[in-house]
C-alpha cells in the first residue's frame, strides 16, 4: 500500500489520482471513476469530486492508496 499524503484536507478524489501520477490527466481520472473503477473505503466512488480526508484509502487497477495529511 502506497502511501499519499496530503497537504489540507479536503481533497476531491480526481485531483489525487491526476497529481499523484496514478493516471495521465484529470480528464482520465475523471472517465474512471465516473466508469466505477476506483475505490474508496472498499466501496465504488462515481463521484469524482468526492471530498477524500485522512485515513481514507483509494483503490485502482490492483494498487491501494493510503491518505495521509502531511
């Protein structure tokens, strides 16, 4: 498990997964979670401004997140 962390809380899940270079752009983080493949807390996010705090996790494509405020 990867450890992200964060400098405010909160963050919306697209700009975690576009900064931390776990896809390519916003626009592809944006089309895969809107496609319900990333999970937060073990569930199914389609929200893609959905407000991520510490102690949340991300799962995508097999990786799991750990969110940390820094």
């Amino acid at each position: 498990m990867r450890v992200v962390e964060i400098t405010r809380e909160p963050v919306e899940l697209y700009k975690i997964l576009k900064f931390e270079g776990i896809v390519a752009s916003g626009g592809e983080a944006k089309a895969v979670i809107e496609n319900g493949q990333v999970l937060v807390n073990g569930a199914v996010e389609t929200r893609k401004r959905k407000k991520i705090v510490s102690g949340d996790t991300i799962e995508f494509m097999d990786e799991q997140f750990q969110v940390s405020l820094k």
